[in-house]
C-alpha cells in the first residue's frame, strides 16, 4: 500500500487500528446502554400522531438533509484529495471546496426560513455553544500536558 500524506492520516493501517479498537468497543458500549436504559416510549409523539405521512417526513427536513449532505461530502473529497491524489491549487480541490461552500450557504438560508429546520440554531448561537467551545478548547489544552507528565 501506497504512503499517503494528506490531512487525515499517513497510512491507512494506523485508522484501521483505531476504528478497531477504540471506535467499536466505544460504539457496542453505547448501542448497550441505550438499548437498556433508555426510557421506552408507548405513545407516539404529540406532533406526529394525527398527522398524514407526509406533515410527518416534513418534519424531518428532506429539503435540508438533501443539501447537507452532499455539502459534507464536498468538503471531505477536498480535505481527502488535497495533497495526496491532487495538489491543493488543482481545480477538483478548489471545486470541491466551492461546491461545499456554496450549498453550505445554501443550507443555512433554508434553515433560516424553513418553519422545523434539521437542526435548531439555539444550539449554534448562544450559551451552549460558548459553553461547550470553552470545555473543548480547556480539554484539548490541559490534556495533553496530564499525558506527557
């Protein structure tokens, strides 16, 4: 197999030993403590019980998740193709890039207008964000410096 350099590794072996021993064990523990301890729910949802199939897909944001997701994977082919299969100046890359950004632009302004949007902007702007960006930056800064002592 081919050494690549590029930002998601250097070689495919060292993701495959991560992704099998930490993300599985990680992943089984959770799918058990969910299956076991979390509350059963017997009545379907206040919103979602005399409501056509059709208000019910609605609720869930086909229109969002459909620009989504296609924007998630244009960003990851340029962070995977960037320095490896093509420089980071080659058109794919910057495409690719564009691509993201402009259905990334898109997405939000649909959010922004759309009555149940796929995910709530109180969970972007706010406290909890403020809140979770400061554990995250004191944890990535105090952690390392705990391993290496």
């Amino acid at each position: 197999m081919k050494h690549q350099e590029g930002v998601f590794g250097k070689e495919r072996q060292n993701w495959l030993l991560i992704r099998d021993t930490v993300n599985l064990p990680i992943g089984a523990m959770a799918f058990l403590v969910i299956a076991f301890f979390l509350p059963k729910s017997t009545e379907p949802s206040s919103k979602l019980k005399n409501n056509s199939w059709w208000e019910v897909i609605k609720c869930f944001d086909p229109i969002g998740t459909a620009i989504l997701i296609p924007s998630i994977i244009c960003l990851l082919l340029a962070l995977q193709w960037g320095g490896t299969q093509y420089p980071w100046n080659s058109t794919h890359v910057i495409a690719t890039f564009t691509c993201f950004g402009v259905s990334f632009i898109a997405w939000v302004i649909i959010q922004c207008k759309f009555n149940a949007p796929s995910i709530p902007f109180e969970d972007f702007f706010g406290v909890k964000l403020l809140s979770r960006y400061i554990e995250g930056h004191l944890i990535l800064k105090i952690l390392p410096s705990r391993i290496t002592q």
